[in-house]
C-alpha cells in the first residue's frame, strides 16, 4: 500500500459512531525565561470529524475565558 492509498482510506473512514468530545485545554508555561505564558489547545471531535487548533499566549486563561468556544458551554475546560 502505497502513501496515497493510505491518505485516501484515511480520509474516507467511518466518523457516524464517534462520541461528541470538545476540550479546551490550558497549559501554564513553567519556563523562567517566560513567566506568564502558557498554550491554549482547542480540540473537538465527533461525527463530523476532528479539529485542533493550539496557540501560545500570554496569559492563557484570560486569552481562553475570551474564546467564543468557551461561552458557548459546550466546551469543557481543563486547566493542566
């Protein structure tokens, strides 16, 4: 099986039974060279498929609390 076959079977499987998960989690940085600063990683996955978005922030709580995800209450936060 070559690397095409691959991608295309990959990209046509089956998401209908996957279980509905969304995440937002929030990592505080522990590095003395940037104090405050940490990432902030949206996950969502279901039967529509699956989405990730990660960013680094300066005060990742805050940046997270602003997100429209998080208003939306069906984000669930975890703070690592």
């Amino acid at each position: 099986m070559n690397r095409h076959e691959l991608k295309t079977a990959f990209l046509q499987m089956d998401y209908s039974n996957v279980k509905e998960s969304k995440q937002i989690i929030v990592r505080m940085g522990k590095s003395k060279f940037w104090p405050g600063y940490g990432d902030v990683e949206i996950l969502r996955e279901g039967p529509d498929g699956y989405s990730s978005f990660k960013t680094h922030q300066e005060n990742p709580l805050e940046y997270a609390e602003n997100l429209k995800e998080y208003r939306s209450d069906e984000y669930k936060l975890i703070i690592k």
